[in-house]
C-alpha cells in the first residue's frame, strides 16, 4: 500500500548522477562537458534549506571529482559514491555515512534502469527523472516547514564532523582521551519561543532515538511552553570543530507525584561521542530536587531500540501500558548516572 502525501518524510539528501544528470555530456567521453542551465541555482537553493547533496555516478573518482571541482561545487556533495558499482550499493554507503533513512534519500539520476535498479533494492528511495531537476525546489518533500538556524548551516556540521571522524581514525590513543580532546561543550536550556523551529524539526526529522515517534508541531510546543504544569527543554553540543546545533529535546509534563517524560529524544549525530545520557541525568537530578519519581512514556520500534537500551541502563523499569501503544516506565532515582568527565556541562 502506498503512503498518503502526508505521510511521506521530509527528504534530507538529494543523490545525484552526473552524466547526463548534473552535466551534458559524458565525461570520459569528452571533457567539454557542460553544467545544465540554471542546476547551480537549484542545489544551492536546496542547501539553504537544510537538504543534503551527494553523489552516484558510474565514473572514474578522481576525473569527476576534478569536473565537479572545476565547476565549483564540490563543497555541496557530502560523501560522494564515484564508481562502477550498483547505484543501489552508492545510495547505501552514503546513507549509512550520513546516517538518514532510505525513506529520506531522492535519487536524481537520467537512466530509467538506474533508477529502476535504485527501486528494486530500495523502493523507500524516491527516484527522479533527471529531466524535472528545475522543480525539485518545489516539490513538497523538498520544502520543510520552517528553515532554523540549524538548517542553514547543516551542512556545514556534517563538514565539521567528517573532520571530527577524521581526527578520530588517526587518534593514537584511548578513545577517552580522544573525547576529552574534542573540548565538549554540553550546553541545557528552557526552550525559548524562537527555539520552536528547530523543536519542531527535531521531533519530524528525529526517529531513531525519539523515545515515543511523536512529532509536535509549533502551536502544540508553544502551549506546552507557556504551561506551568509542562517543561520544554533542549540542548545544545559544541567542540573545538563548531557547533553540532541544537541535538537534544524533552518535554515533561509535571505532576502532583511524579514527572512524566512525554518526549525525549536525541540526534544519532552525537550518540558516538558518549552524549546521550547527559540530558537524561539532567532531568532525573532535576525531578529528584523536586522529591518526585520519574516516569517516561516509550513505544517500541524498529528503529528506537538505542533509547529503550539508554533507559534500561538508567535504571528504568517497566510498570505499565499507556496510550498510542506506549508502555510507562518509571526511575525511583535512587541511582543516577553522573555525567562523562570529558564534558562541560552548561546549564541555562
């Protein structure tokens, strides 16, 4: 069965082919290839938005790499696939690079069998004639709701991470020591109205550690933020590469005898760096200080997994079913997690 409209997931990359695709021409069979009219404009009006770039492309790496650089776009494309391998096998390695969803990705590409290909093994890509390129910015899954702060410089972060991962590979040492390195700065604020864009992105573009799969929307975030009985918190992560933006976001509701943890999520960008728990911490020591329990609502999913392992080992116990397939789990916070020595933790 296929999914609504409205069901369909933001896209966060656009893969693209070369041949034919982002040029006229094919290169190794003439170097006076030329960019197709006005595909300048359309990737860079993507990357404004937030929307990834990479590339698939049947070529020889470093004679198209050199093309793309000649035409002053290499910075856009992240983890670029040049090769004679399936497109299917391209499209693989940079979502798991990229660490997105398949149901995320929109392949661009002139080939019907490469597209073909691309659907046989992965029918959640969404793959595009090469000929409709001028109204990609146009088509609703390339147009998010709100563009934040954070989407304007996403790629940038991503950029700054390759050089993180870069250091990492060639660190001599305990990973510890390469973490404490990093100069980690963890900073927790009471949202604020104009961090609401970036909240709503969160909850949309966040699956895989999102404790219930719930997305709000802005109103539903403003409301809760002007309540006294709810708490809206969120989380910055800085190092000495930049800022990897706003990563972390928890809504409690408060009660007379417990907090209940409606939402709590975190960007799988920063979970290798041994961040996940540090917001969690944060809240239990919080509810702790208010002599009150802690609850959180979870649904378990395919993909979530990670969040309900980060509970188990938080202590959290199992006492319960409630709506929307959640089940209720609940900290007597009589053990709480301190947080990693390598992080200063800043709150706001």
């Amino acid at each position: 069965m296929e999914k609504d409209a409205k069901d369909l997931k933001e896209i966060k990359c656009v893969v693209w082919d070369l041949d034919g695709t982002i040029w006229d021409g094919i290169l190794l069979e003439s170097d006076d290839v030329k960019l197709k009219p006005k595909i300048r404009d359309v990737i860079q009006t993507l990357d404004s938005r937030g929307i990834l770039h990479s590339i698939a492309s049947k070529n020889v790496y470093d004679v198209a790499m050199q093309k793309v650089r000649d035409f002053g776009l290499e910075e856009y494309f992240l983890y670029p696939e040049i090769s004679w391998n399936a497109k299917s096998s391209s499209i693989k390695c940079i979502q798991e690079n990229l660490n997105i969803g398949l149901d995320t990705i929109m392949l661009i590409d002139d080939q019907p069998f490469e597209r073909d290909e691309v659907n046989y093994e992965y029918p959640e890509v969404l793959c595009v004639d090469a000929s409709e390129y001028r109204t990609l910015p146009s088509h609703s899954r390339l147009n998010p709701r709100f563009i934040s702060e954070d989407s304007n410089r996403r790629r940038l972060m991503y950029l700054e991470d390759i050089e993180r991962k870069r250091e990492e590979k060639n660190y001599e040492g305990p990973k510890k020591d390469f973490l404490a390195s990093l100069n980690m700065q963890f900073i927790i604020s009471e949202a604020k109205e104009e961090d609401l864009k970036r909240a709503e992105e969160l909850t949309v573009r966040t699956n895989q550690l999102n404790t219930t799969g719930k997305t709000y929307d802005y109103d539903e975030l403003k409301m809760m933020l002007n309540s006294k009985k709810h708490k809206v918190l969120i989380s910055d992560l800085k190092d000495k590469y930049g800022s990897y933006g706003k990563i972390g976001l928890a809504v409690v509701e408060k009660t007379k005898k417990f907090w209940n943890l409606k939402l709590f999520l975190m960007s799988c960008r920063v979970m290798t760096y041994g961040v996940g728990t540090v917001l969690l911490s944060y809240i239990m020591k919080q509810a702790k200080e208010d002599r009150k329990t802690l609850r959180a609502d979870y649904k378990h999913t395919e993909r979530n997994r990670m969040m309900f392992i980060t509970f188990k080992f938080a202590n959290f116990k199992e006492i319960g079913s409630a709506s929307d397939n959640c089940v209720i789990l609940e900290n007597d916070l009589s053990m709480i997690q301190d947080y990693p020595p390598y992080i200063n933790i800043t709150t706001r």
